[in-house]
C-alpha cells in the first residue's frame, strides 16, 4: 500500500512539474513587443572611363562615391521618435585635371511626436546640414575661389508642430514656430553677404520662421525604391517671399544582395547662397550592404492601444 501510495505521488509531482516545464517554455516562446525600427543602408560605388588612342578624345577619370543612410524609429503608445543620419561624400579623379569631390553631405534629424489622433502627432525636432570639406569655384578646383567648407554653412534648424504619418512610406512634418540658424565658422568665408551674414566677421545668422518638411518612400517594381524628400523654409522676419527650396531623390535599384545601383537628384533653391536654381545628379553601381530588423512602423496594434 505504501508503494502504491508513493508510486502515486511521484507520478502527481512528475504531471506537475512537466505542467510547470510546458507553461515555462510557453512563456518563453512568446514573442516580446519590438519598440524599435531599423532601416541601414550603405553602399560604396564606382565609375570609371578610360580611353586609349580614341579619335573623339577624352580624359581618362575615376570616381568613387560611399552613401550612408541610417533609419532608426522609436514607437511605442503614444510615443513616435525617428531619426535619420544621411552621411555621403565622394571624389572623381580626371587625368590632367586632378581631384575633385563630387559629393558631401552631412545630414541629421530628429523628431518626436505625442499622438493626439491617427496618424497625427504633436511634434519638436532638430536637424542639422552641412559638409565635410572645403568647396571651391570651378568644379570644386582647390587652387580656385573657397566657397565652402565645414559647417561653412552649417544649417541648423529647430522647432515645434505637428507631423502626419499614417504609415512608414510618408511623413510629413510642419512647423509654425521653426528657428533656423545659419553658421559660418571659416573666417575665410565671413563677409557680409554671405549666406545671409550682415557683416564682416559674423559668423552666425538667426532667423524665424515656417518649415516644411515631407519624405515619401514609393516601391516602384521588384528590388527597385524610390525615397523623395522635399523642404520649404520661409523667413517671418524678412522677405518671406524669399522661400528655401530643398528636393532629393535617391533611386535604388538592387541587382542582388551586395550589388546595387543607385541614382540621386537634387535640386536647391537658397536666396542667400546664390539667385539660382542648383542642380546636382549622381550615377554608380557598387557595393551595397543593408540592415533591416523587419519592424514595420505602424503594424503593431499594440502601439494603439490607447485608441481603442
């Protein structure tokens, strides 16, 4: 009887513990709410033209251009916090000619927002624009006129609004209250005129106003994207006429997990830098490297809880 007893028990503490084991390892493959979205991209391209004993002439050249595109989303309830790190610079070298860049760009933003209604948040972000290296008059020639450099200008713009995303292809963010500072920072480069400066040996220039901003991300077909951003910034202090411009496109199209081409537009329009329309297109095929942790803004329903 003693046996059967303790048989007994065993087996009950056996049931149970395998009950404990079963609803432990359930627990654990439950999948834990992912806050964060990831979206890198960086690439490494490169062109190239070379000629020998070729009738029509030409100049040998070489280029090389590195692109790095960071996304990273913080979304959690009410709370919406992306940022973006847009670092690209590159060089061509031409037989007879020298060095020149062909691309610099140093670009950060970051915004929050606090939903109040669907896809509508009250936000305040900042971002700063410039570049790495010094920019010169004929095609970026070193011995020529400076006409650039680092934080030489150096944008930086902070503010207040509201932004509108109803999903990760589009955001679009106005700000009433927008300051925009504007620096200078190479003495070379600090005379009156320009970029807005009022003096000779200012470095800084404040101005208040309304900005803009909007990115639209569009899948055009397989392994070929489209990302659009556009700015528009107008100066309540002086000649709001005088509106900034600001569009880029950046084309991807995939050739295969390392192997990419990439195409970028980019056209300016800045009262205070020069009273043209400026142009900018790049062309290359290279190599690419993407990081992405398949977090889709949005999706979750758990975010919106609060809504329901």
């Amino acid at each position: 009887m003693k046996k059967l007893f303790v048989l007994f028990l065993c087996s009950a503490m056996s049931a149970y513990a395998q009950v404990i084991v079963s609803d432990s390892a359930a627990v654990d493959t439950i999948e834990k709410p992912k806050y964060w979205s990831v979206d890198v991209k960086n690439s490494l391209l490169f062109n190239q033209v070379a000629f020998s004993n070729w009738v029509g002439g030409g100049a040998n050249n070489v280029g090389w251009l590195a692109n790095a595109n960071y996304n990273l989303t913080y979304e959690k309830d009410r709370n919406l916090w992306e940022n973006v790190i847009i670092l690209n610079y590159g060089q061509n070298t031409t037989k007879g000619i020298g060095t020149r860049k062909t691309q610099d760009v140093i670009n950060f933003s970051s915004n929050y927002g606090r939903q109040f209604s669907k896809s509508w948040y009250v936000s305040a972000g900042a971002s700063l624009l410039s570049q790495f290296s010094g920019g010169f008059e004929d095609g970026n020639n070193p011995e020529a006129k400076k006409i650039s450099n680092f934080m030489a200008p150096g944008y930086v713009n902070a503010g207040l609004g509201i932004t509108y995303r109803p999903d990760e292809n589009l955001t679009v963010t106005l700000r009433p209250a927008n300051g925009r500072f504007t620096f200078v920072l190479d003495k070379e480069l600090q005379l009156a005129g320009n970029y807005g400066l009022k003096s000779d040996g200012d470095f800084f220039l404040m101005q208040l106003g309304f900005l803009g901003t909007a990115i639209y991300k569009v899948k055009l077909m397989e392994n070929i994207e489209m990302t659009n951003t556009a700015s528009v910034f107008s100066n309540y202090l002086e000649n709001p006429d005088h509106m900034v411009l600001s569009y880029n496109m950046l084309l991807n199209m995939k050739i295969n997990k390392y192997i990419s081409s990439i195409i970028t537009v980019d056209l300016m329009y800045d009262h205070n830098q020069i009273q043209k329309t400026q142009l900018k297109q790049t062309l290359g095929i290279g190599l690419a490297y993407n990081i992405n942790n398949g977090v889709k803004r949005s999706a979750k329903k758990y975010n919106q809880t609060w809504l329901k």
